[in-house]
C-alpha cells in the first residue's frame, strides 16, 4: 500500500487585468459603456456611480431604453420614480430599481432636494428571448435584499442568500462593505468568466493588486477563468461586484438600448415610439 504525503495545491487567485476611473461629469462617474469596457464584461455593458449633495436639479428627465434591463440601487437618499408600465413611488437607502425594459419602456426620477444622494446604475444586456418581450419593472425596498452582514444581494444569489428579482441570465450582482483589515472570498460559479468589482470607498486589495476610490470611484476587471477572488479591506471599504457568463451577442447599440441584431434594434426603437405615442395620447 503506498501513502500519498502530496498537499493540494490552491488555485491561484483571480488577477486584476484592466482598471478604469471612468470619466467624470458633475456628480456622476461612468465607469464603463457598451462601446468600452461593456464589451469585456457583457452582459454588464454600463455603469454609473453617482454622488450628489445637497441635490437641488431638476432630477432625471423621462427617457427610454429598450433590449436591456437596468439596475438602480440606491445608498442614500430618496428619490421619486415612475414609469410607462404605469408604476410610481419612492425609492429609499438601499432600495433597489429592476426595469426590464425588453421591446420598449419609459422612465423618469426626481431626488429629493437637501440631502446627499448616491448609489449605481447597471445595464444588463437581455439574451435574444427576452430583448423584445414586454416591459416589466420591480421596486423593491431594502428590507427585503438578503444580506448576511457584508453582502447585499442585488441579482441572483450568494452562498444561502437570494436577490427577489427572477434571474434572467446567469447574473451575480453584489454590495459588499468590509470593515478594515477585513478579507473576503468569492468564488464566482461554474461558467461565470466574467467578473469585476467598482469601489467607491476605501481600498481593495486583491491578488497583490489595489483599487481605491480616489477623486473617483475605481473599477478593475479580473482575468477570465473559473479562479476564486481574495479582496482585503484597506480602511472601511464599500464596493459592487458583478460575475456571469459572458453574453454570447453582439451588443448593437442605440442612443438609449442594447440589443443582439440590427432587427432586434429597430424592432426595439419601433417600440420606444409606439409607447411614446400611448404615453402622448394618455395625456
């Protein structure tokens, strides 16, 4: 009989291959758009930090989208939403926005004026079964995001927790705060290539590299593969994470959608009219 005294040997963790600060206008960072980064990460093809004191604008003024679903979550503040499914009301810190805007949706915000407002925005692009299918949107109150005490659960699922919004494609999405000195491990899913983290407060290590929110939030995009990621807090340290398998689509763009064929997007834009119109004959 012959004993084996080998160790197994850990598979090396996940290494930051591109970083970005995105660009800044005002009060928000855009940290990657379908025409940059989106197409390294598809699925996740946008998002934006945004960071607003004492907001006293306008607020967001109505537009559409189609082919796409997009994530509000908000971190503080309040703000007021609507949109052409007929849904209204307010958002709150940690709430959570899902439009999935499919063959053609229409929406607005307002925040309220005073306080200070933050909180991200993601673009997720649909698969071709879903990216003409009627809109559907779902506001969904902090209380009800699972978390464990460091991760919030915003789309699909993180070891015993759950988001409430349907998966519609092989998604993670996460909000982590870790305290200093603290180490957390993810381990992305069979098949999810595609993973990245955005820190907009403190700092991250990770596999002997560092993100850190500076003037702007910083975002870092890891090597594919099927690695686990080892993130240190530097500091109290605040951040979103996002994994999937990649978006086997082409990502053909509008002024305001996504979508997988030049069809799809007309098909699409065809419909952001026709609800316009409805919207205008409502009125």
């Amino acid at each position: 009989m012959i004993s084996s005294n080998v160790t197994p040997v850990r598979a090396q963790a996940r290494r930051i291959v591109h970083r970005t600060l995105g660009n800044t206008h005002g009060p928000i960072t855009r940290l990657m758009s379908p025409g940059d980064l989106g197409e390294l990460v598809k699925p996740f093809v946008f998002l934006d930090y945004f960071e607003m004191e004492k907001f006293r604008a306008p607020g967001m003024p109505d537009h559409p989208h189609s082919g796409i679903a997009t994530h509000t979550t908000l971190l503080e503040g309040s703000v007021d939403y609507w949109d052409s499914t007929g849904k209204s009301g307010q958002l709150w810190p940690g709430s959570v926005e899902w439009m999935q805007a499919g063959g053609g949706v229409w929406h607005g915000g307002k925040p309220h004026p005073g306080g200070k407002i933050r909180g991200y925005q993601l673009w997720v692009a649909l698969p071709a079964g879903l990216e003409l299918q009627p809109a559907r949107s779902q506001y969904i109150d902090a209380s009800a995001i699972e978390t464990d005490g460091r991760v919030r659960v915003l789309l699909g699922r993180h070891e015993q927790l759950r988001s409430p919004i349907a998966e519609v494609s092989p998604i993670h999405y996460l909000h982590v705060r870790l305290q200093d000195g603290e180490t957390w491990h993810y381990q992305p899913p069979t098949g999810h290539d595609v993973v990245w983290v955005a820190v907009n407060e403190g700092k991250l290590h990770a596999a002997g590299d560092l993100l850190r929110r500076a003037a702007a939030p910083q975002m870092g995009i890891f090597e594919e593969g099927h690695g686990a990621l080892e993130l240190r807090a530097e500091g109290e340290t605040e951040f979103v994470l996002g994994s999937a398998t990649k978006h086997p689509y082409p990502l053909i763009c509008g002024s305001y959608s996504v979508h997988t064929s030049v069809s799809a997007l007309i098909d699409g834009e065809k419909g952001i009219r026709r609800v316009a119109a409805a919207l205008q004959s409502a009125r």
